[in-house]
C-alpha cells in the first residue's frame, strides 16, 4: 500500500463538487485576537478522500468544519501525516497568485510516499487551492487590499479505521486557508537593538534529524519531537533552535525554516553565500531556499550596488566555522528562510555559553533585504514582475 | 506548555460522566473478518479533555464514536500524539486483568512529555481503563470465555485548534478496546518449517532512532515512517524489520516488539539470554521485556529441566555478532516480546544475502515457551498466580 493500486482513480481537480457555506464568518481584522490565533480559517476547505481500492474520489469544496475521525484512524496513532506550507498572494494589480506550487506539490508527494500515504499528480495541488480560492478570495484577499495573504496548509492523513501498523488503506487531503500575522511583526522591537531573530543552538541531547530518517519529508514526526526544545529556547527568550547535527555540530536548519549565511571564505578569502547541502537528507528541500539560490546565482555573482558579489555554495559547515568566523570579523550577515518566517535576518546565535552577535543595532542585512523585495515583486506582481514563470495566478474569482 | 500549571486540575478518575450506548454492537466471533480487521471497537470508550488553563476535565465514558477534531488541531499536522499497547484478560478464575498497568501508565505519560503534550498521575489510567471494562467487559470478555482478551489502545493526542508550531495548548486522552486476532494465528504454518517469524534486517539507509531522538517513547512519530520499510519486508514474505543502528550495525527492535536471543558467549562459554540495553535511548523500554528480564533473573539463573542455566545480560550486540554466534553454532534460540506479539520465537534473519536460520522444523523454543506459559498464568489468573503482584483486577462488572 502508500502507493496508487495500478487500476485505481488518479487525483483529478478538473471536477469538484462544491457545497457554499451558508454562514459566513467574519474576516479578522489585522492584528486582531483572531488572526493572532493561528486557528481561524477561512469559509471553505478542500477535501479528497483516497482509498486503496479505488483511489482519489471526487475533490470537494464545502464549508469550513472539524473532521470526523475514527478513534482507530492512523493518523492519531502512527503520525501518517504530512503537510505543506504555502501562501496565496493578493498582487497590486488586483490578481492571486500562488509562488512555485508545484514544488510543493511535488514536495507533498515526495512526504507521503515517505509516510506511507499515497503519492498523487503533483500538479493537481495548485488547481485545487484555485478552486478555494475562486470561492474565498474575494472576501478574505480583497482586491483593495494588495499585499495581503493567507497561509495555506494542504495536509494528508491516514484517515481509515485500521489500527493494525501497516501502511494506511484510506487518507484524506484536505487544504485550508488560514489569515496570518506578518511573520516580521513577530519580532520585538527593542530600542537599541537591531530587528531579526536570536537563535539558540541545540544540545548535542536533542537531534531533530538523522540520515537513514526523514529529515527531509515535511512529515508531522519531524515537529511533534522538537517542540520542547524549540519551547525551551522560547522561554529563554530565543525566537528559534539552530539545529546542529554530529559531533563536528554541523548547522543545519532554523528552527522550521532553512539558514543561511553570508562571510568572507577564510581560505580563498572570497564571500560567499551559504546554506547546508541536501544530499545527505537532513534538512527540508525548502522552496524559498531554492528560490534564494537560483535568484543569488543569477544575480548576486556580481557587485549590486553597495553589495559585494558572492559565490553561492552548498555545503556542509560547522557552528564552530560560524563562531571563528565571527571572532575573525568575516561574518557579512545571516538569515532564514522559509514560507512561514518568509526571508528574516538573524541578530544572534547563543552557542553553549557564547553569544555570536550577527546584526548590531543600525545595520541592516542587506542581501536578505534585496532578496525577500526580489521575492515579494514575483509574489504580489509589482516592478515589473507581473508575469514571472514562478507565478501561477488564480482567474476566474467568483462574486459570491 | 505541556506540563499542567501549577493551579490546573489533575487527572482523576475517581469521577466519571458515564453515557451508556443504545445501540450495542455485535462482538465479533474469533477468526471473523470483524475481528481481523484492526478496525473495531468495543461498545464504549473513555475521552478525557485537557485544556493548558484548566488542566484535566471530567474523564467520560461514553458510546464510542468517531472524533470531531479541527483541521487545525496539532494532532493532524505535527504528530503531538503518543499511545500504549495494553490487554485485558478474562482469567480462568472467572476475573478481570490488566497486567502491570502502571507501567504503561508511566510510559504514556513520559511520551508524552516527549512530545510536550500534558504528563499526568499515571495510576489513574489504570482506573479508567476499569471503568471502560466495567461496563464493556461482561459482553465482550464474557466469563465462560476464559483465556480471551481485549487489546486496549490508551492515546494522546493534541486536539486543540491552534496552526502555530509550539506545545498544544488542548490535549485529549482517549481509550478504546479493540478484540485481536492472537498473534501466533498469524504465523503461517508452513509443513516442513518451524513456526516463528521471519525477519529482515534492515538496510543502512533506513534507521528507526537515533541517539538525541524519540525511540525510546511510544510517539506516533516512530511508526509512520517505519512503515515502508514493514510493508517493503513483508511483501518479501518477511514478518518484521529487524532494525540495526549505526556503523557497527547494533542490533535495536524487531519490528514494534524488542528482541532477545539466547547463545553461549564465546569468551566465557556461558549461555547468555542478551537484549540492547536502554541507556542509550534507542529502544523502546517494553513492559513485556522488563517483565523477561526479571522473571529470567529470578528463574533461569539455575538450570530448569533440561533447560541449561542463563545469564541475563542487557548489552550492546550487533548482526555480526549474531551471525558469527549462529555460524559457530552458539545460538540457542531468538524471540521477540511486546504485548502485541507477547512473545514469539524467531526462525530466520535476513542479513543481507545471508540467511540466519535460528529454528528449524520441529525445533521448539524453549525459554521462550517457558518464560511465556508463566507469563500466561500470570495474565489469566492460573497455575496458582491468581493474586500475583503483577495482576491489576477489574471487580464490580456491570451486569448491563
């Protein structure tokens, strides 16, 4: 099982069967309790239920409402669960656009196959977030209101009713709509400080992923585990774990977002760009992080304005590479990235009993900054970026 | 979050809010395709909710039912869930049984920690699983049926309503009772073979736990992505995985049981019964293993029989080690334990093209076979082991 039976039904978001909700709820206001809450969605949501037998039934839209689950479903049992993080994208020229969907269809594939659940034409992803959209986005992404999103959580669980441990004979795909607090007005502003995030280094007692292990599967097993640390370091006033991996400590993501980090190389003396590998399947294929490196190999190479050019490297480094090199005064600046944190530079990392300080009050992290607006003109379709391939845009919004 | 604040309400199942089912379910016949199925469940089950401000509500007993969770609940998208394996036994004094409970009760409420959803007084799972089977157990175990059981499923999970990624703030308990097919009915009775499983080991680039990990704590988190490694096992006629860790390929699990085996050490020449220890967190700490361990240092330290004299070792072994001992002809035999599969001789390892036959046709297990029949008078209530301190009773059964 956890794959498609040869003869079974493929998804298909061609057809859907709609139900509109006949009670609207009402759209938070920014800010608000309710859209601080992470937990109030949007009128509709989409589900697909697949069985073994027969595949992926009809896609349905129908009104926002709790899940009816067997007490014996898989999913609360043996975590048969995966998910994506995407946003939809209010553009200043009145349009919706999803950023690179497709990457995460194909990523939400890549997960469920490692969960056991059924893989599925990626593509149809971004047709079914449409068809929610076509109903939702009107109310909740007002055209007036360019530069607005919603976090989008598309989601496959194991959802039958055999507790037996054995791959799941039924899941079910559902994706939501949820209003969200810009991720940058998380961050305190303290007078005197610079605005980014302080990370702490993890513990070589606590692990967040190993080779051989699903590090790189945005499965539900990879979160669940790290909340005490990551709450841990919360209550000591960091806003994330660095996870560091091996005995030489290797850094590898931010929390749920991948990191990066820009220096003066100490051999060649060259800058570079940096972020860990993906070979060795310990961290998150992350979209944006691709995105950062295709968009800095194309155009970060050469000096942009008052910006040095980079050479833009994968590869395996240590806290121990960041910390001399901070001590050596190398450090340019560093980030992370992701849908939900988007591009955030990072002020500090506490390591053990050392706090390496990455951006001073009054500095700016530069290259993070010229990115995320590279980023956000494909996003909301401004200065010039109205057409960018990595757009997919939503037509056909309906009026009521 | 995760643990209870100090002013909140701890679990008590001394008060319980019981809504007896109007509509009883038929309860399956052995061997029937209901009982096979994994998927259902006794007339009742128990729901205790948890809230972060109040702690734990009024534990429920009530018709069992599917759960409404919200699509956003943590549960669904982070794995913050944990559960124990337990049975219920109709003894051959006519009585109700839980063997050990509070081992389970300890455990689930250590994974739960784990997985920062709210620990509680580990006695009281005990108590409500009483309640559940006061009420279900004259109907589903009844007394002229000695010998049969209930598995019994304890599950935690988060179930509350917030998206963000931190400690649920809302938690559910929930108990259902499932009728089992007995394990050893699912073991093929090839003629010509001996009856026992069939294991593979398995392959560097799979590994269940990992040191600074969860395998030590009975988290969702660790089957879901252990699934495909089961399925692709058994779909080469194998019963388990048998799962090693680590360059030295240190033999951990088999499958969800752990796993012992008994040989003569080459050094010392002594007949050892050998398991992985669990200082180094890798394996889970099984109550039936615990439950060997004691009953083979009390009892097998001397010869018994024609069974030679043991020495119980909790020690570090790798596939190599077995696979040299085997050569050699110092294996004696190889079982695994847990409640599932309560204990179960092993007749084959796979490792890689090598094929580690550990029983032959008409061989018997003998520790295995001894250590499980005192098991059995422990658990039923026979052989003189009515009121063994090991026994938990269930009295005052309801007659409807």
């Amino acid at each position: 099982m956890g794959s498609i039976a040869p003869t079974a039904v493929e998804l298909d978001a061609s057809v859907v069967k709609v139900t509109r909700s006949t009670n609207l709820r009402n759209v938070p206001l920014p800010g608000s309790l309710d859209e601080l809450s992470h937990s109030y969605c949007s009128d509709h949501m989409v589900t697909v239920r697949w069985t073994f037998t027969n595949g992926w039934e009809t896609p349905e839209v129908k009104p926002f409402q709790n899940l009816s689950i067997p007490p014996t479903a898989s999913c609360l049992h043996y975590a048969t669960e995966c998910f994506e993080g995407m946003k939809v994208y209010r553009g200043y020229d009145g349009k919706l656009r999803l950023f690179r969907p497709d990457l995460n269809g194909q990523r939400l594939s890549n997960s469920a196959i490692r969960a056991s659940l059924p893989s599925f034409r990626f593509g149809e992803l971004k047709r079914l977030i449409a068809k929610l959209m076509q109903i939702d986005g009107l109310r909740w992404l007002p055209k007036d209101q360019p530069g607005k999103f919603l976090y989008l959580r598309p989601t496959l669980i194991g959802s039958g009713t055999q507790l037996g441990v054995q791959a799941p004979n039924e899941a079910t795909l559902f994706i939501i709509a949820v209003p969200w607090p810009d991720p940058s007005s998380k961050l305190k502003n303290i007078p005197g400080e610079a605005s980014g995030l302080k990370l702490l280094a993890s513990e070589p007692d606590t692990i967040r992923a190993w080779p051989g292990g699903f590090g790189y599967a945005k499965l539900g097993a990879n979160y669940g585990p790290s909340l005490a640390a990551h709450g841990k370091a919360q209550a000591q006033g960091f806003d994330q774990v660095l996870w560091l991996f091996g005995d030489d400590r290797q850094v590898t993501e931010a929390g749920a977002s991948n990191f990066f980090i820009v220096w003066e190389n100490a051999q060649t003396g060259k800058r570079e760009l940096v972020t860990a590998p993906l070979e060795n399947q310990l961290i998150l294929p992350g979209v944006t992080r691709r995105s950062v490196l295709e968009l800095a190999r194309t155009h970060l190479t050469q000096v942009v304005g008052d910006l040095g050019a980079l050479e833009v490297v994968e590869k395996t480094f240590t806290i121990g590479d960041v910390e001399a090199a901070w001590k050596e005064g190398r450090v340019i600046e560093a980030f992370v990235c992701g849908t939900a944190f988007f591009i955030t530079p990072v002020k500090l990392i506490r390591n053990g009993d050392v706090d390496i300080e990455l951006l001073k009050a009054g500095q700016r992290a530069g290259y993070a900054a010229l990115i995320k607006s590279w980023l956000e003109a494909i996003m909301y379709g401004k200065d010039g970026q109205e057409a960018h391939e990595w757009s997919y845009l939503i037509e056909n919004e309906s009026e009521k």
